[in-house]
C-alpha cells in the first residue's frame, strides 16, 4: 500500500468524524420524562391515587415529556403544551408530541404535559399546569430556557386549561404567552363545550364558578399575548369562544391575534391532512418571531 493511499484514507476518516460530529451538535436530542409530583400529589380527582396509572382509564400520571432543541439552536424560549381531549382523555400525539420538531427548529423547548384529568375537582388540572411552568423555570439554567420567555398552549379542552393558567395566576407563575388551538374559552351554557364543561366544573356549576371559568371574563391588562387559531366550521367548539377571547384581550391593550381558517372542523393539530396545515404553521411562526 503506498503512502498516498494511506493518507487518503486517513483524511477520509477524519471527514467522516467531523461530519458526525456536526451532526451530533445539530440534531434534536432525546426527549427527557420527568414526574411532577414526586413528593405526593397536592389534590386528588378521586381516581389518581390508585397505582399503578392506567392509561385506558385516562388515569394519567402527571408529568411532562420535554423536547429540547439542538444547544446551537437554542433562542431561550419555551412552550408548555396542554393536548386536548373534552377534559375526559388526552390527545398527546397530534396536539403533543407531533408538534416536537417544529418548535426545536426555532429554537424552542416544547414541554408536553400530561395533566390529570378533573373529574368534577376543578383545581386538579389546573394545579399541574402550573406546577409544569414552575418545574421548566426551575430547570431554566440547565436547559438553555430564558424564565420570562416561557409560554403555554393548548387545544380544545386544552386551550381552556392554558388561558385559565393565563388568566388565573400570579404573576410569579403565569405564562409569558399563550398558543390556543380551536380552544374551549367559556363555561357559559350557550358558547361551551358541554363536554369540557361538565367534566371541569360540573353538569350543574353554579353562576359563579361558571363565570369565574369563562375565561375571557377574567382577562386584565397583565394577562400574556395570546394567538388563536381555528376553523370558521368548527362545530365541536363554536368559534365564538375564541372571538370573546380576542375582543376581550384588545378592550385591554393585550397582545393578540386570531386566525380563522374557511375549514378544517375541529381537533386537526398538527396533522398535515389539515387543508390550511402550511399556512397555519407560517402564520404561527410569524407570531412566535414577534414576542
């Protein structure tokens, strides 16, 4: 074997090295599962006490599945994601996880959570979405996430939970924005999804708990820029929980913006079956780079 030869296969192994190398640095990296409560869940549905958690119950273990962009690609940002699900079951794929490497592309953490659901015990979900938040800031140095960019979404069912955590917390533990899917803004008998309604607050809540979770009720001029996106022939939840949401969010001075798609139904998600999937995806972005 000649010199020349050797040599040659000697820089193509390095090559090779390098390329990996660069792979490695740009890939997105493997998602981390953490628990929420390890101490000892602070309220109890009635069902989650009992072990092991059953999936086909919708006995949900609380928790959170993080994907976390390439480090080079990192910009700080961060999305608490709350799939949807009529507050009975969870749709962790195409309103979850589905959605992992459009955010890492940006440079965002997507966090998925999976919340338990409420059965009749309303502070039950709403306490794991804000234990999500908190657990992310906590975690904000060792995962390249900047604590006041750190913003949630949701869809359906949701998009309840997610702008009930916007519009329901302190300062120290709301969102810094918010991402709401075709969501679920009223508990008001006439705009709700029964569903939903039923299952968070009670076939018979009274005025005042349906008032205090109609959520467009309780925006004020501190509650976070919100996007909603939707379809205009969305019969599950009528359109106009997120016209109450947006008209509510600009009476005070709130960062907002609404797009309705001419169809679509409802629950679409990331899937790319959806006809306005492409022209949802750049209208999000363009909203994300604004903030």
């Amino acid at each position: 074997m000649t010199i020349p030869l050797i040599m040659e296969k000697k820089n193509l192994i390095i090559l090779i090295i390098m390329v990996l190398a660069t792979v490695s640095t740009h890939a997105q990296q493997s998602p981390i599962d953490i628990d929420l409560w390890p101490d000892g869940l602070p309220n109890s549905n009635g069902t989650d006490q009992s072990q092991p958690y059953d999936d086909s119950r919708q006995n949900y273990k609380p928790s959170i599945r993080v994907f976390l962009p390439a480090k080079d690609k990192a910009n700080g940002m961060a999305v608490v994601c709350c799939p949807g699900g009529g507050y009975t079951h969870l749709a962790t794929d195409h309103e979850g996880y589905d959605w992992a490497p459009f955010y890492n592309d940006l440079g965002i953490a997507l966090i998925v959570l999976k919340y338990r659901m409420p059965r009749g015990v309303t502070e039950v979900p709403i306490s794991d979405a804000k234990e999500a938040l908190r657990v992310v800031r906590s975690h904000a140095a060792e995962w390249n996430i900047n604590p006041q960019r750190v913003g949630i979404m949701g869809s359906s069912a949701g998009g309840h939970l997610a702008s009930t955590v916007a519009t329901h917390s302190e300062p120290s533990t709301a969102p810094n924005f918010q991402i709401l899917f075709y969501p679920v803004i009223s508990m008001q008998t006439e705009v709700t999804h029964q569903g939903s309604h039923d299952a968070l607050i009670g076939r018979n809540a009274s005025e005042q708990l349906t008032g205090l979770y109609s959520n467009a009720m309780q925006v004020t001029a501190q509650t976070p820029p919100a996007i909603m996106l939707l379809s205009d022939d969305d019969t599950a939840v009528p359109p106009l929980n997120s016209a109450e949401y947006y008209t509510a969010l600009k009476t005070h001075k709130v960062k907002a913006s609404i797009h309705v798609y001419p169809s679509g139904g409802h629950g679409w998600g990331f899937r790319t079956s959806f006809k306005y999937h492409d022209e949802m995806l750049a209208d999000l972005k363009a909203w994300i780079l604004t903030l």
